[in-house]
C-alpha cells in the first residue's frame, strides 16, 4: 500500500491548490482525480478579482495570461434602460479578472501541484474510505482496471458536487435552499464585445471573453428548465433577444463554435466542512448557483483556509489536526456565508422597483459603480457595501 500524509480527491481549482499547498508544508501529499488529465468541466470560466488575486501569489498567473485568456477590468451591467459601468477592485496588485477554458486552468494548478512534489494522478476513481478506529485513514481507488490503496492521515475530499467523499464521511447537509436557476452556455467567435451582463425579469445574459472566443450564457428561472431542455436552441435564442438584444444582434454577425451546454442542476447547500481526519474543499462541501461565479474564487479561498489550518496544527496528530480542521469548517462558513445569501437573492432573477431605482442611483456615481464593482467581485461583503451605500445615500 502506498503512504502518503494526505490524500486530495478531486484535481480541480478546490483540490490542486489545496494539494499544493499542503506539499509545500512538506508533507507528501497523493492527488487523485477520475477525470482524463487536461479535460474539460461545465462553467462559464469567469474569475473574480480576489481569485485572480491568489493566482498572482502562487506564481501561476502569468500561465493563466499565456492561454490567451484576455484581461477584464470593467463589467457592464445593464437592466431595461438603466447601464452600468464598474471598474473591476484592485486586489493583491492587479485588478483584472480572466476568464480562462477550465481544461487550462485546472491544468496549471495541477502543474503547480507537481511541481510542489504532489504526486497527482488521473483516471483513479475513488470508492471508498479505509477506515481506522472509526477516522479515515486513505482511500481505496480503481485506476486502469486495478484496485488500489493508499493510507494518509488526513483525507481531503474536493471532489465537486456529487463527492464522493462527503457522502463516506456522512457530512451533514445545512441551510440549503431550492434550485433557482438554469443555464444554457456557448462558445462564439468574430464578437465585438467585452464583458457584458444583461438582466430582464426571469432572464439573464453574461457575455464572457475568454481565449479566442466569447463565452454567451443565458440563464433562466428553474421552474422553466423542463421548457429549456426540450428546445435548446429556441429559448437561448430567445432568451438572448428579450434580455440582451445588443447582443442577439452582435451574435448575428458572429460564429458558434460547437453546441450549447446545459445545467439544470444548480444546487444550493453547504456540507459540514470538516470530521475527524477528513475535510471537504470548493463545491464538495458548499455550492451555489453558478449566476455570480463565484466557484472557482471561493474554492482558492478555501484551499488556502485549509492549508493554514493545517500549518495551525502543526502536526497531524488526532486531536491537534481535528481540532484545527473544525476551524477550518467555522471559518469556511463565516467567510461564504454572505455571498451564499447574496447569491439566492440574485438568482431569483427578479428585477424589482427598488433594485432598479438602487441601480438607476448607482450608475449616476462612480463612486457608487467601484463600489458596487467591489461588491460584486467579492472585495466587500453585501454588508460592507450596503453600509456604506446607506451612507452615502442622500
Ligand atoms: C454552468 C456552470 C457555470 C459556472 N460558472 C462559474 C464561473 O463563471 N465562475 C466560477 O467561479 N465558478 C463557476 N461555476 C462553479 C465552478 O465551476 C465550481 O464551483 C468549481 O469548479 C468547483 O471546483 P471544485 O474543485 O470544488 O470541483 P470540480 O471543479 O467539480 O472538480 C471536482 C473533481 O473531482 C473529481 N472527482 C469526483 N468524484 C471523484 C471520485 N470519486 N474520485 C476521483 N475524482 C473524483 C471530478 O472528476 C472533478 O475533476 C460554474 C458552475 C456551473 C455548473
């Protein structure tokens, strides 16, 4: 059986940097992924601020720039006639977002995990927990037709929405919520636009540059998702005509390139984060409605708190470990649990009055669009910002 002190499932943007981090501790850390390495993985690509952030402190930004993903510093937000400006927050020296193609992100993360000594390994289907006085202590995993067993002391399970892992450890289940919305995302060439969110009542239209191409995702209410699957192409074609008809128009003139992708099953929950000998990373243990993209940036977040926690620790000894994995479950919950709410609040796609007479006094401020630029990118809590909204407020 091969020893490691810690196992990572899931090679994404939770469990590559959690795994890198971790080695860089100097603990030898096994990353395991059932995914073919350089694959691709639903979502709509987009990278806050703060994430790029953390990008730029593991050394690995200029990688993400080499993809061809563009820089983006400034959304525009537009709803009915009201239209915003907001210049993206500096944050750990830059203020540009990316949206990089998930197959070269999470490639350059597991790259840097190798690089750091984790030993990271595709196609390795994790199964099941081994098991010593009642903690995990490995994983036994299914590669190339043969079973396999590696022993560690702590198990990390970042292994997405459907883990695996939570599921063996039992993580409970808490303040979840029903699905809100669905989506339908494509791929464009030849588009003159730069990163661009359109909002009318039920609908939603992000237009996303990434490398060589833009990313034009329609989300729609849940209660239309059995509609939208069965006319794919009808309602994101409609779609993009009643919430974004600049963009319909642009589109006209421009090349799809490949079919349009769905998901339909936007969960909204948080897993408790940690058990003894075991934790959970990035949507393993918290997901959201992707609408505010928030995903990848949390799950950085999350890694790096996990990380510290075990620095914390010191040692991988029971009581030491758990004791720091526990703060790293409250402080997960304290740090995502305003953007989860914020989020919900989003993601109901309702344009009421005052939210559009809240966004008439915005766009009328620049003051008010770097702040609600902030807000938006994560730099200040709902909170924050609605404090010093109300201040400002005449
Ligand atoms: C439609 C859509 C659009 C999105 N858009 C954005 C966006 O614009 N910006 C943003 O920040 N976030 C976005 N997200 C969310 C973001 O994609 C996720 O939050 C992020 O990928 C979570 O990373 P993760 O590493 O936790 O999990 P994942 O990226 O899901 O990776 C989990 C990995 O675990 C592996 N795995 C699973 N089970 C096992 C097993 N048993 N054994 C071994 N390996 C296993 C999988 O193969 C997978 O590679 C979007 C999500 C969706 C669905």
């Amino acid at each position: 059986m091969e020893t490691y002190d810690v196992v990572v499932v899931g090679a994404r943007c939770g469990g590559a940097p959690a795994a890198r981090l971790l080695a860089e501790q100097g603990l030898r850390v096994l990353l395991l992924d059932r995914a073919a390495r350089g694959s691709d993985k639903l979502s709509t690509l987009y990278i806050h601020q703060p994430g790029v952030a953390f990008l730029r402190a593991w050394g690995v930004l200029d990688e993400i720039r080499a993809t061809g993903a563009p820089p983006i510093t400034e959304v525009t937000y537009r709803v009915r006639d009201v239209v915003l400006r907001a210049p993206g927050p500096f944050v750990g020296g830059g203020n540009e977002a990316y949206a990089p193609r998930r197959a070269d992100l999470d490639e350059v993360l597991c790259r840097a995990a190798e690089a750091a000594g984790v030993t990271v390994v595709h196609e390795a289907s994790v199964t099941e927990l081994l098991d010593e006085q009642g903690r995990p202590a490995g994983v036994r995993y299914r590669r190339a037709g043969r079973w396999q067993q590696a022993r560690a002391d702590l198990v990390v399970g970042a292994d997405g929405l459907r883990s695996t892992v939570a599921k063996l450890v039992s993580a409970t289940p808490y303040a979840g919520h029903p699905r809100l919305s669905c989506c339908l995302y494509g791929y464009w060439a030849g588009v003159d636009a730069s990163f661009e969110q359109h909002q009318s009542d039920g609908l939603w239209v992000g237009v996303i540059p990434t490398s060589g191409a833009h990313l034009v995702a329609c989300y729609f209410r849940q209660s239309e998702f059995a509609c939208v699957r069965v006319d794919v192409e009808g309602a994101y074609d409609r779609c993009l005509r009643t919430a974004a008809p600049s963009v319909a128009e642009r589109l006209a003139g421009a090349e799809r390139i490949g079919r349009l992708i769905g998901m339909g099953d936007q969960q909204n929950y948080f897993r408790t984060a940690s058990g003894p000998g075991w934790a959970l990373v990035g949507d393993a243990g918290h997901h959201k409605d992707s609408l505010t993209a928030r995903g990848i940036t949390d799950a950085f977040v999350q890694a790096d708190l996990l990380a510290r926690a075990v620095a914390d620790a010191g040692s991988l000894r029971p009581a030491r470990l758990d004791a720091h994995l526990a703060a790293y479950a409250r402080e997960r919950d304290r740090r995502m649990m305003p953007f989860y709410r914020s989020t919900l609040a989003v993601a109901r796609l309702d344009v009421e009055a005052e939210r559009l007479a809240e966004l008439r006094r915005v766009a009328g401020s620049p003051e008010l669009c770097a702040r609600y630029g902030a807000a938006v990118a994560g730099v200040l809590t709902p909170e924050e910002y609605r404090l010093h909204d109300a201040a400002l407020a005449p």
